[in-house]
C-alpha cells in the first residue's frame, strides 16, 4: 500500500512539472510573438524541447529589452 501511495504521489509532482514546463513555454512564445520576434523552425524546436523550468524563466526574463531571438535564447 506504501509503494501504491509513493508512486502517486510522484506521478502527481511529474505531472505538476510537466504542467509548469508547459506553461512556461507557452508564456515565452507569446512573449515572443507580442515582441513581434519571428521563430525559426529550430528556434521553436529548442523551445519546445526545453524541460528545464530555470532555463525557460530565464528565456522569458530575456525577452525584455531583446532585439532578436538570439539575445532571448542565449
């Protein structure tokens, strides 16, 4: 019964991460398109393969003053 209750509650906390993740890459693209800043394909693919919440928040806080793309994803 342990084992049962531990395993939920990690699927519970994998799931609450994914759900971050998500809508934190979700923020950064309309960041993005609000700043009228045009993806390339490779571009939105390192977004959306990006699982690490530290490194998209700091995407999101580099839109601000951002010229280009490349001064956001660096």
């Amino acid at each position: 019964m342990v084992a049962h209750e531990e395993g939920r509650e990690e699927g519970h906390k994998s799931g609450l991460t994914e759900g971050e993740i998500k809508g934190r890459r979700e923020a950064l693209l309309r960041l993005l398109a609000r700043a009228k800043m045009t993806l390339t394909d490779s571009d939105g693919a390192r977004i959306q393969a990006c699982s690490e919440v530290g490194t998209l928040d700091r995407w999101i806080e580099n839109v601000l003053g951002a010229s280009s793309i490349s001064d956001v994803l660096t």
